[in-house]
C-alpha cells in the first residue's frame, strides 16, 4: 500500500481512486479551493486519482507532479465541465477497470459565473453557468453515489463559496449558483449517512483576506468530513 499509516482508515474508506473535477489554476482571491488542493491532500493519502478540466496543459503538468511526488497512478482527461454527457461516458467507460479505477471519494470543485451585471449577462452566459455549477455536479453526484451505497462506503466533496450565504449584487448568479451546491451537500449528508457514505461542503472563503490557503482548506475538509455536514 502507497500511502502510510496514518492515513490508513482514510484509505480504507474511500480507496482505492478518486475523481477530482473542476480547475486545476491558481485560485483568486474569492474564489473557491482548486481542484490542484484536493489533488494533493488525496494523493497524500495513497488514493489513485482521475482528474477531469478543461485545461490540458495544466491538467498534464499536475499529473505528472503528482505521480512524481505520492507515487500514485492518475488518469486524465481534457473535458468542459459543462458537458456532463461526455464525462459521464468517461467515467462509464473507467467503469470496466473496477478495480483499480474503483471511485470512492469524488470531489467537484469549479464554477462559471458572468462577471458584472445580471442584465449584461447572455444566455449562453447563463446557460454555462448553470451547467457548470449546477446541472455537472448535480449529475455528476447522482452517478458516482449509486456505487457507493451499493458498497456502503463512500466520500462526496462539493465545493462552494462564501458568497452562497447571501444574494449579492453583481456576483449574483455566482453566489445562487454555489448556494446550489452549499445546500445540496448540507441535505446529502443526512440523506446518505446511513449509507455508509459522508458528504460534506467546503464553503471557502478568500484565501487572501483571511490568509488561508487552498491547501489548508482541503486539509481541513477532509479532516472533518464524517464529522459534520459543511466546513
């Protein structure tokens, strides 16, 4: 086994693989922890991971430190996070692999939100965002559950932001949209608890006024994930 003994129960829990999507960039300040965050802290704990984006480039390079740096196999693959019919055939097809790509723990952490005001926002604009960071995850949770209420074990991380507390000018399909996942998670980890599977939010705030990391932050959620619905 990869990973140490201090990370054993976690293992067990969750392994052998975890899919990871969403961005994999540098998170701004009032942005929600990346995707790279969760990479590593799973990693550390000798989880196989599955990493789906849209950025290619960044999705390669962050493989191959990861494979060099936990001595994990991770599989990639270059996908709009908007088009949940094509990740889903993806992961259908990992599907034959069971074993070594048997999901366990799967975290979505990503968002599309029209900057500016609500009434110079498109369509197309909205439709994406919707796509993003409400229909993909919403989906996404739904196929990867099943399996694991069969197995009776199982992790979900959905990651939201601050800005779901509370309507907010401007950012306003931004905030409505990440309220969409702040609550979902809330209501999933009563729902399937008794399942065997732990579901918990991560509702990250800006990491640059309150000086917290996107890796403290995925620490701390994994840390309490089973404990409590949200951190």
């Amino acid at each position: 086994m990869k990973n140490s003994a201090k990370y054993l129960q976690f293992w067990k829990k969750y392994g052998p693989c975890a899919l990871i999507a969403g961005d994999l960039s540098a998170a701004p300040a009032g942005c929600a922890a990346p995707a790279e965050a969760f990479a590593d802290a799973i990693a550390r704990r000798g989880l196989n991971l599955i990493l789906i984006t849209h950025e290619k480039e960044r999705l390669e390079a962050a493989a191959k430190r990861l494979r060099e740096h936990f001595s994990v196999d991770v599989m990639t693959f270059a996908a709009e996070l908007a088009d949940y019919d094509k990740i889903k055939s993806l992961i259908e097809e990992l599907s034959k692999e069971k074993q070594k790509y048997s999901i366990g723990f799967f975290v979505y952490s990503a968002a599309f939100a029209p900057a500016g005001l609500f009434e110079n926002s498109s369509g197309e604009q909205l439709s994406q965002a919707a796509a993003v960071s409400v229909r993909t995850p919403l989906l996404l949770t739904k196929l990867l559950s099943a399996p694991m209420i069969q197995n009776k074990r199982g992790g979900i991380v959905l990651v939201s932001s601050l800005a779901d507390t509370q309507g907010t000018a401007k950012p306003a399909v931004y905030a409505a949209t990440q309220a969409f996942s702040g609550v979902l998670a809330e209501g999933l980890w009563k729902e399937l608890r008794p399942h065997g599977v732990d579901v918990i939010g991560c509702c990250a705030g800006n990491f640059a006024a309150r000086k917290l990391s996107a890796d403290a932050a995925a620490e701390k959620t994994l840390k309490f994930i089973g404990k409590k619905p949200a951190v």
